[in-house]
C-alpha cells in the first residue's frame, strides 16, 4: 500500500487532513457518514451514494478486503471514502483483492487517518454539507473553493444520472411479473424478488406509465436512488397515473416518490440516516425492527392525504420510515429491507409484496370467472 498526503475541505471552511490512497484524483459532492460495521464494498456500489463522499464511522476498513461477488452494481458510484484507519492486512477466505487497488481501478481517491469520529459530531452538528477531496494536490484554498462551487443535492434529479439506459430483463421465469423502476437499484434488491418467484423487468426511471402497464407487470417497485427526490417529477407523474392499477412497493427514493404521487411533501434532513443500525417500529408500538438505511430526505407525514398513513417511524427522531395506501394496493418503507449490508429483519417487506400480487391476481382471476 502506497500514501501520499491528502486532504479534506468542507464548504464551511474547516479541513482535515490524513493519507491518501486508491486513486490519485480530486473528488466532491456532499460530505455524509455511515454506521455500519460491515459491508463498506456494498455501500461505495450503491447508485443512492452518487455525488456523495462517503465517511464510515467503523474505526478499522479494508480487512476484509474486496471480492467478486458484493458489489451491487458495475461501479463504484460514491465519490470519495474518507476513514479513521485503512488497514495495511486484508484477512478474509473470500477476498480476491485489497480495497486500495479496488478504487484506484475504479478512479475513485480515499482518504485514511481522520479524525472520523470529530468529523462526523461536525456533520451532526452542522448538517451535511459539501466538501472536496484530493489525494493530488491538497491545497486547502482550492479545495475549499471547490466544495463551495460544488452542486447543491437539494433539487437534483440524481435517478437519471444512475438508470439504466433500456429496459432489461433480470431473469425468465417467476409465477408473478414485476416491473422494476430503476432510480439506483441494487442487485441485491433484484435478487431478493427473484428468490420469491418474481420475473423481474428492470426499466429506466423516466418511464412513463402506459410503457410499464404495457409489459403487463402483476405489481410495480420503486427502486432506492440518490438525490432529492421532489426533483425526480417523470416519475412521479408515472407512479400518479399506476396508483390503482397495479400493486406497487417501493424502498428508499421509491418511498418518496410514491409519498409525492400521492400528494404530500418531502423535506431534507439535516444529515441522514445511513447505516445498518436504524430501530424502526409502528407509531402504535409493537415488534422493533433493527434496518438498513441510506437517505437524507425523508417524508412530511402531515400532507399524507386521507386513505394513506404512516406505518412505521425511527425511533431515533421520529421520522416517517413507510407508508401505505391500501385502498390503492400501494405502500413503501424508508428503509433497505434487502440489507447488503445489514440485518435481515426487514426481508418480510419482499413477501408482503408477492402476497399483495398474489390477492390481485385472484380478485381479478375472480372478476373474469
């Protein structure tokens, strides 16, 4: 493992310096922290990490490695790693590769020796905010005026810069046909429907209705993503017009768009929720699920319209984590229920889904007989 000097800059001026290592490149977007333990080869995967530099609060990384099977997508999609200490031993039987040669094949600079847990009580304090990082020449001048020059999140249509360019399917066979808005879908999202019987069609964000209910789907998801997703208006008015017509689920920036289809609102947070330790629960109490989380807009539950409602909250601040219209065979969670990384507590989601297809495909067998 080689270094260099390296530095991060936030747009409100403060700098932290360390070690550079993967690429030798800059790097900027919106600086945001994660508290998984594990799973760092998934999480730099995850389209929804586009045009953010990603901080993970788990002191040690890289011991694991990487391999050839944890990715969730064909690149790396955040901009930057920043960590407290990159470790110089990767020790696992399924590592095929060290995280250092992994990201400078992929272009993508990281940072090792900050102060991680100062930065990340800065970000809780201060919000998330942009920043710039260089393992190429870590001037702080510059790279503070790079942060600052850097694109806001708020108002960008980030889902079309992640989609898939056509439709494609992502296997043959399955008892019930799901078409899969794609906004930064994870592969292990695809494979959790296929594990269920589900033939799964994958279409590009900007999608509009009359093509998805031409595939003849059995059911509807709304795929995770990055950026805000008030931003994200052609699928929104797609999901509007397939509300009623055909079962949906959705997760993540689906979520959102679902809420914003149905007529509420969606608003910032000050800095997320991002990692695989989020206690969610029904308003009304009951059963706590430990889930994955990677978002940092959430939904005004109070412009919910009549015949959709909250059903489960973070128990760390109170925000909306789902929502349900059952009348229109629609609902979504927050949150990740396929995980990678993070706990399994959440899978039910996945069969509450087909269990929603399975009873509108009797009530129409039903409507035909």
């Amino acid at each position: 493992m080689t270094s260099c000097p390296a530095l991060l800059a936030l747009e409100d001026g403060s700098t932290w310096p360390g070690l550079g290592f993967g690429a030798r490149a800059d790097a900027a977007g919106e600086i945001v922290f994660n508290t998984s333990l594990a799973g760092y080869q998934e999480i730099l995967t995850d389209p929804s990490y586009h045009g953010q530099l990603v901080t993970l609060t788990c002191t040690h990384i890289g011991n694991t490695g990487v391999n050839d099977r944890d990715d969730e997508s064909d690149r790396v999609w955040a901009a930057g790693l920043v960590v407290r200490d990159l470790s110089p031993v990767v020790s696992s039987w399924r590592a095929t590769g060290r995280l250092d040669d992994w990201l400078r094949g992929h272009g993508r600079p990281a940072i090792t020796g900050v102060e991680t847990r100062a930065l990340v009580r800065h970000i809780r304090e201060q919000g998330a905010m942009r920043a710039a990082l260089s393992t190429a020449d870590p001037d702080p001048v510059r790279l503070v005026a790079l942060a600052r020059a850097t694109r806001d999140m708020s108002g960008l249509d980030l889902a079309r810069e992640v989609t898939c360019a056509r439709p494609y399917a992502w296997n043959d066979e399955g008892r019930h046909h799901v078409v899969a808005y794609d906004f930064g879908i994870k592969r292990s999202i695809l494979r959790q429907l296929a594990a269920r019987g589900c033939r799964v069609t994958v279409v590009p964000a900007g999608t509009p209705a009359a093509a998805a209910l031409a595939l003849k789907p059995d059911g509807i998801f709304l795929s995770n993503g990055p950026g805000d997703p008030a931003a994200v208006t052609a699928a929104i008015a797609a999901v509007r017009e397939l509300l009623g017509r055909v079962p949906i689920f959705g997760i993540c920036l689906g979520h959102q768009i679902l809420a914003l289809a149905l007529g509420a609102r969606t608003y910032k947070l000050k800095f997320g929720h991002r990692g695989g330790n989020q206690p969610v629960r029904a308003p009304a109490g009951g059963r706590v699920e430990i889930s994955a989380h990677n978002h940092g807009f959430a939904v005004d539950p109070a412009t919910l319209p009549d015949g959709a409602a909250v059903t489960l909250v973070n128990l760390n601040d109170g925000c909306c984590e789902g929502l349900a219209a059952p009348a229109l065979r629609a609902f979504a969670v927050q949150y990740h229920p396929e995980s990678a990384p993070g706990p399994r507590d959440s899978l039910r989601h996945f069969d509450d889904f087909v269990a929603l297809m399975a009873a509108a495909r009797g009530e129409a067998a039903h409507a035909q007989a």
